[in-house]
C-alpha cells in the first residue's frame, strides 16, 4: 500500500479513482451517507501522499500544509449537508481557514518589484469586477463575507504568482495552475449560490476543478524538494 503513495502515478490513478467515485455518488440516490466517505477520502488520501512524500525543510511549514488539508475536510463535510446558503457560509469559513495556512506556506519574505505584480492586479480588478456584477444583487448579508474570501483567494493567488524564480518552474507553476482552478472552483460555487442554481453543469465541474486544484497545489510542494518517485 506505501509503494501507492510513493509512485506518483499510482497515486494519482488511485486519487483520480475516488474522485469519480466520489463523483457517481454525488449525483446518485445513495449519496446520503455514503459522500461523507467518499468525499473526505479524497483528500484524506492527498494528505497521506503528502505526509509519506514530504521532506519539508521546515517543520512549521509541514504544519501548515496539515492545517490545510484538515480545514478543507472540515469545510468538505459542512457542505456534503444540506445544500443551503447556511451550510455554504460556513464551509466557505473553513475553506477559508484552509487558504489562509497556504497563504502563510508559500509566503515570500524577499522584495519584489511591483511591476512584477501589476499584470496580476490587473486580473484581479477585472476578476473582481466580473464577479461582483453576477452576484452583488443576491448576496445581502453575505456580502461582507464574501468580499473577504475572495480577497482571501486573490491574496493565495498572488503569493502563488510571486513565487517564480524562488522555486523549479515545476512546482511554481504546479502550484499557480492548482490555485487558478481553485479560484475556478469557487467562481463557479459563488454562481451557482448567488446567480443561477443550473450554472456551467455544477454538479461536476465544481467537484472537477477542486480535486485538480487540491492534486496540483500538493504536487507542487511535493515538487520543491523533488521528492517523488514515477514509475
């Protein structure tokens, strides 16, 4: 069982396995109680690959990533429930939490120029602004709520830019691949709360884009050590 999660390719076979299982019963009469199982072991399984693969140089950054992957099961759990704005919220809260521990893992604390930065600040108005337009007339209370998630998710995606030439080119961009589609992930669970409950097919793509962003982020940090093994 530990060569699984040695050998990249198996591991990702296996993840990709309970991803589409995870996938069918989602969409199937037995997904109570079973996708508090399938759901969780997901990324419980992405959380042994990364403890069985990792050779952080700091343990306080081995933490974090733990934090991580633990707030996102906690945040997997609360939205396997019942499909409610509520359950929404705080699943958002944890998953929050969840960036926030990445925030501080692929934090740079080397100067930057800020024309480095611009081209991202200029897709984060234009991400802002979109977003904003869908579902600012739906959020009501939630409004201050989301402001600082999304904030939260572009500050995660500009610690993720900022990376480049601090890491290999492979993790740098495992890992900013991983973020965008988390921010798809998201994108398209904020619609589909606030502005159209049928949006772009959500019962898979939400589920699709969350498992590639959580794949590719822990890939990434696997990646800046070269610590994996492929077959």
């Amino acid at each position: 069982m530990k060569l699984i999660f040695k050998d990249v390719k198996l591991f990702t076979l296996l993840y990709f396995l309970v991803f589409i299982i995870d996938t069918f019963i989602k969409n199937s009469q037995f997904r109570f109680p079973f996708r508090y199982i399938s759901k969780t072991l997901l990324i419980l399984i992405l959380l042994l690959f990364y403890i069985v693969n990792q050779k952080e140089k700091s343990v306080f950054n081995y933490r974090l990533v733990i934090l991580a992957l633990f707030s996102f099961i906690i945040g997997d759990l609360v939205l396997v429930g019942e499909n409610t704005t509520k359950s929404f919220a705080i699943g958002g809260v944890f998953f929050g939490i969840a960036k926030a521990f990445y925030i501080v893992r692929f934090r740079n604390k080397k100067d930057f120029y800020i024309k480095n930065l611009l081209p991202f600040l200029l897709f984060c108005f234009i991400y802002m602004s979109l977003m904003m337009n869908f579902i600012y007339s739906k959020l009501g209370l939630y409004f201050i709520p989301t402001l600082i998630y999304l904030f939260v998710v572009l500050l995660l995606g500009q610690i993720a830019y900022l990376r480049k030439n601090e890491v290999n080119n492979l993790s740098y961009y495992l890992v900013l691949i991983g973020v965008l589609f988390s921010m798809v992930s998201d994108s398209i669970a904020f619609l589909k709360s606030f502005y159209d409950s049928s949006f772009f097919y959500h019962k898979y793509t939400i589920m699709l884009f969350y498992s590639l962003s959580q794949y590719l982020i822990v890939l990434g940090i696997l990646k800046e050590n070269n610590t994996l093994v492929t077959s």
